[in-house]
C-alpha cells in the first residue's frame, strides 16, 4: 500500500529527497505522497526509506491504497523502465 503523510507533519522536508520516485512533494501545510508513485520503495530499497527519515514518524501506510508487494513491484517498474530492481 502507498504511504502518506499525517498532519503531525513538521514540513522539514527530510522525506522528499529520500523518495527514488518522486512522490513525495511539497504540499500547504505539509508534505504529500503521491500514491500513483509510491512504492513503499519497493525496487528502490528494503524499506519505505520516508518513514527512515522522518523525524517525527509521521508517514504510514495508507489504508485507502492497499497493494501487494507484486503489485507495487510492477508499479515500480512502470515508473522506472530500462532499470532493474535494487531490493
């Protein structure tokens, strides 16, 4: 399933330039995940490297975008063609 982010959100911006993807994006007040583009990093790394770096734990799983790790391996490679997996 696609992260997003709460509204614990501190607007550091430490989670943008850790998404391969390009999901995340600046948004009024907080950031915003983009969750035709989100991964869960799947492809990109072992774990949603967003969740890593935020500070104050405010990206989670969205439950309104379920998705299984074939699904959002396939959506990976979409987003990313000519490129192999990393994890």
């Amino acid at each position: 399933m696609a992260y997003k982010i709460t509204e614990e959100c501190i607007a550091c911006g430490a989670c943008e330039p850790e998404c391969d993807n390009k999901a995340i994006t600046e948004g009024d007040p907080v950031y915003i995940i983009d969750p035709d583009k989100c991964t869960e990093c799947v492809g990109n790394a072992d774990m949603p490297m967003c969740v890593e770096a935020c500070s104050v734990d405010c990206c989670v799983p969205d439950p309104d975008h379920k998705e299984t790790k074939e699904q959002l391996l396939e959506k990976w490679k979409k987003l990313n063609p000519g490129k192999e997996p990393k994890a």
